[in-house]
C-alpha cells in the first residue's frame, strides 16, 4: 500500500500505476455535477475560481448532513463520469487528481496524459468506513447547492485505488480482461 | 364488511421510522450475499473492496451513519387493503411528510431537485418521493419503502422488444445493459428484471423485482433457471466489484413477469447498487 500526500506534484502522479492501492493524507476538495457546472462557467469568462486548482484532488461527493458534534456525514463517491464534460477544462487549469467510481471517457483520459493528472477509484456505497478517514471539513463555496456545495476536507490514510493513470493505463480495462470469462 | 379506519398520520410515522433504518442496517441476505461473494471473489482488489463493503455495513450499522451518502429517492409502494377506509391528511401528503421527517431526522442527505431539467433546485427536504399505491383484498395497509440511489437508476434501461427476439433476445438485452454499466452503478449488483406487460409496466416489475429477498426465485421454474443463467452470465463478464475486475459483478438476478400484446415483448433492467435498502411495515 503506497502512501501519498495532498496537494499532489507531477513526480508523485508519474509513480502512480492503474492498479495501485494508495492511502491518502492531506486536503482534497469535494465537488460534483452543479458545482462542476459553476465553476466552469468561472473559467469560461476567465474568472476566478473559489479555490486554487493547482495540484488538488476533487473528490466526487456529496456526504450526508453532519451530525452534531462530528466531523462530516457518510461520505463515499458518486458516479465520475457525470464530471467527464467538465474535468478536461480543470485538468488543464492545474487540477491533478480526482476520485470517484466508474471508468472515465477519452478526453479525461488524453487531458490526463497531456497535463499529468490521475484518477484514482473509492469503493461505492463505503460513505460511512470513508467517514473514518475525514479529519476535518469545512464548506468553502456553493453553500446553497447544500449536498452539492464544494468542500475542504482533510484526510488521513483515505483509501482508494489508481483506476486510470497518466499513462493511459486503465485497471477498468485491464481487470475487467483479466477475469472475463464471456462467452456472449 | 366493516371497514378498518387508518389514520393517513400512522402512515406518516411509519415512513419516518422506515427512512432511517433503510440507510443504515442492510438486510441479512444482502450481507449473506456478500460474505459468499467474499469467499468466491478471485481478484485481490477484489477481495479488498468486498471486505471493505461489509466493514462499512457494520460500521452503519453501529454508528447510524447511512452506509451509503446516496440516501436515494424514496420510492415508496402502497398496497391498501379494500377494506381500509383512511382518513386525515392527503395520502400523498403523509407519505411525503414521513419522508421529510425521517431524512431530517435521521441526517440524510436530501437528492431531490425541484424541476428536473431547468432550474435543477434542491427541495431541501428529499420530497417528493415517488408514490406506488395499489388497491388489494383485506384490510391492512403495507408500506414499503425503497430507498434507490441514483448511480445505479441511471444505469437502468427499458426495451421495447420483438416477440422474435425471444428469451436470448432479453438475455443479450440484459446482459448487455450491465455491461454498458460497468463499475458506475456500485457492483456487485442486484438486476431486477421486468418481462412483459407494457412499456411502463415491465419498468415496474424490474423495480418490484428489487424488493424480493436474495435467494428467491421466480416462481415459474423457467424463469427461475433464467435467474440462475443471467447470474452466471453476468459473473462471467470479469465486471468484478466496482468495476475493476473481478468474479463477483452481481449478488443476483431477480426477475418479474407480466402478459403482454402478441405484438410486444418489452423487457426492463432496473439496477441496484449494492447497498440495495427497503423496508416495510404492516398497518
């Protein structure tokens, strides 16, 4: 199991391989469908965004309400590929990384290879083990979207899986090959 | 006979109950199921994913933090026995109110907006739900309530079939639907499969499908070996858990039949994720 930190750099993207089991510790940021929609609605007219994108991680997710006196609500990913319109335009503006579930399409995957990103996989339907992983959590823009609104959460030992590297190679792919017994 | 009066209000309370013991204690056969895919499971990644699967139903479990943050749409049946005369607030209005209060209270997430393709506003309180009532002989109320997340209802599909196509005709329609799924709808997967009837009614056998326990099968011992050959079929994909390789794409196939025209053979797949959550309760 390797361990990473957040933000990510180029060196730590360019070790990561499909297939491997990573822990991650450090600030990710949360964001799905209409946060996307907004902030690359920001970018478009050349405004700014309400973080700095260089180096993060954007999770796919929108946890349950907090209850009083912890940290976030459960909090597992949620299908990527909703984000695939959007994710090549944040990928080119300094994003490195994203987690979520389910393979992503081509101009992720060439976005990826050509400014150094990678998609790493949580396990669906994990959002209350994940919760474990979740030091602190703060909104940070969006608050009106409610499970929508975009977040900073640190993590510690978040574990997820690379499912699509900087390389092109894809564990959805490669593993679905691997164990693939159709006869259909 | 005389009628049973019932209280739209116990309606209310009901749901309420039912919305946060749907998020977070899954049932018996889900956990059985996984616990065996666990034992079959080839692939490592595999393996750690379906522990890790089970690890969080416990943690649910016990903390009552919902196991999963897609709390769903609250997809609720009615069957109201013939001989129940209800009485108090709008039937629609105490099931909603039961789902308003259950999310709020329970601290679910609320994933509904207000107008499906403009404005895309949340409602706030995870109404309204989806209502299903059928009218049924005696004179009990039962109310299930199935929480469906949204990942694997996107995944879903509806085909409007040849009588031609025949049975390998719904086979090659169900299996191909799962495959065009792949890992976004959480695998392992339940398939609630509807066969027959009309366009909207072979939608809501494959959602009723759902309901039925894991293990069970079709009473038409045809359909039932069709259960047993889609599972093996789609196991055979390598889909695996999450989609990242694997034995172990689905828990099971659980497939519902209507009558239909002589000119049609519409078929549906309506997907769940793991963490497939009903409940019911008997008034």
């Amino acid at each position: 199991m390797k361990k990473i930190s957040a933000p990510l750099t180029d060196s730590v993207v360019e070790s990561l391989r499909a297939g491997d089991e990573v822990l991650i510790t450090g600030i990710i940021y949360t964001g799905r469908d209409a946060a996307h929609k907004r902030m690359v609605e920001l970018l478009s007219k050349g405004e700014q965004l309400p973080f700095d994108l260089k180096g993060q991680i954007i999770y796919y997710a929108g946890p349950t309400p907090t209850r009083p006196g912890e940290v976030v609500g459960s909090v597992g990913p949620t299908t990527s590929g909703r984000m695939d319109p959007y994710a090549p335009i944040l990928i080119q503006h300094g994003l490195k990384g994203m987690i979520g579930k389910g393979q992503r399409t081509q101009p992720v995957v060439e976005a990826m290879k050509k400014f150094k990103a990678v998609y790493f996989a949580a396990v669906g339907g994990a959002g209350a083990l994940i919760a474990r992983a979740v030091k602190s959590n703060k909104t940070v823009a969006y608050e009106e979207l409610g499970p929508e609104a975009v977040r900073v959460l640190e993590v510690v030992d978040f574990p997820v899986i690379v499912a699509q590297d900087c390389y092109g190679g894809d564990l959805y792919v490669e593993g679905i090959k691997k164990y693939s017994r159709s006869a259909l | 006979m005389a009628k049973r009066i019932v209280n739209t209000s116990v309606i209310t309370e009901k749901l309420a109950e039912l919305s946060g013991a749907a998020s977070c204690e899954l049932d018996e056969d889900l956990i059985g199921a996984l616990k065996e895919g666990l034992r079959v499971e080839e692939s490592p990644v595999g393996k750690q994913i379906l522990e890790q699967i089970l690890e969080n139903a416990k943690i649910s479990r016990e903390s009552r933090l919902p196991s999963c943050q897609d709390t769903g749409f609250a997809v609720v049946f009615l069957e109201i026995g013939q001989d129940v005369c209800l009485e108090g607030p709008a039937l629609a209005d105490a099931v909603n109110e039961g789902v308003r209060r259950g999310y709020e209270k329970n601290y679910l997430r609320k994933s509904i907006v207000d107008d499906p393709a403009i404005t895309r506003k949340n409602t706030r309180d995870n109404t309204p739900s989806i209502i299903h009532t059928e009218i049924v002989s005696g004179d009990r109320v039962k109310i299930v309530l199935a929480a469906k997340g949204g990942g694997s209802e996107n995944m879903s599909a509806v085909a409007m079939l040849k009588p031609a196509d025949g049975i390998q005709g719904v086979r090659k329609f169900v299996v191909d639907t799962v495959k065009r799924a792949g890992g976004n709808p959480c695998p392992p997967i339940i398939v609630g499969v509807g066969i027959g009837g009309t366009f909207e009614k072979c939608a809501l056998l494959a959602k009723k499908a759902l309901l039925r326990p894991l293990g069970s099968h079709h009473p038409d011992e045809r359909y039932a070996n069709l259960e047993r050959e889609l599972l093996a079929e789609i196991n055979a994909t390598g889909i695996g858990p999450q989609g990242l390789g694997g034995r172990v794409t689905a828990l099971g196939v659980l497939v519902e039949t209507f009558p239909c025209h002589i000119a049609s053979m519409p078929a549906a797949v309506n997907i769940n994720c793991h963490a497939s959550r009903h409940k019911e309760a008997i008034i």
